[in-house]
C-alpha cells in the first residue's frame, strides 16, 4: 500500500458522499489542511481518526487502504470495475481544475 493511494480513495469516496474538505474536517474535529494532507499522501490518520472517516464516509477500512477493491456501497448498478474506473476519473478531473486554478491565480 502507498499512502498515495489512500488518498486518493479517500478523496473519491468523499467526492462521491458530496462532501467538501471543510465538511470532512469540521465532522472528523481536525483542519481543512489536515484532510487535505491525507488526500495528498503528505500524512496518514491516526487509527481513532480512520475508523471516523470510514463512519462519517460509510466506507471500510480495507477499501481505504488497498486491502480490498469491494466498496460498501454501489454506484447506480455499475460492475465495481466500472465504479473504480469512474472513481479515478474524479480524481484526474480534480487534480486538473486544481491545476488550471493555479494557473488562473497567476
């Protein structure tokens, strides 16, 4: 497992529950820049803090951290290759208008 890839399960899970970094944090006691850091692969959560994120984003651990592909929950009757695949494509839709963001602040 990389923490790279926890991240990025954690922030396409969040995407997909339709929560903000702000909500995420403000439900989880911890800063905007904490969630962000996870997200990041910059940190990890402690133990206590994972169980809340899998809580709060009805998920499992075990998806969170690459143990398993199974998502507790389904996507509109989509195979979980096909949610996966739609999962990722989040991702890379995120990291690009962050970066045309930074681009447009310059």
């Amino acid at each position: 497992m990389t923490i790279n890839f926890f991240g990025e399960r954690l922030k396409a899970v969040r995407k997909a529950k339709r929560l903000t970094q702000l909500e995420l944090s403000q439900r989880l006691g911890v800063s905007k820049g904490t969630v962000s850091a996870y997200e990041q692969g910059l940190s990890y959560p402690s133990l206590e803090t994972l169980v809340s994120i899998c809580s709060i984003l009805d998920t499992s651990a075990d998806y969170l951290l690459n143990i398993s592909d199974d998502l507790p929950f389904k996507m509109g009757g989509l195979t979980d290759e096909q949610t996966e695949s739609i999962l990722r494509v989040v991702s890379l839709i995120e990291k690009a208008n962050e970066t045309l963001n930074d681009l447009n602040k310059k």
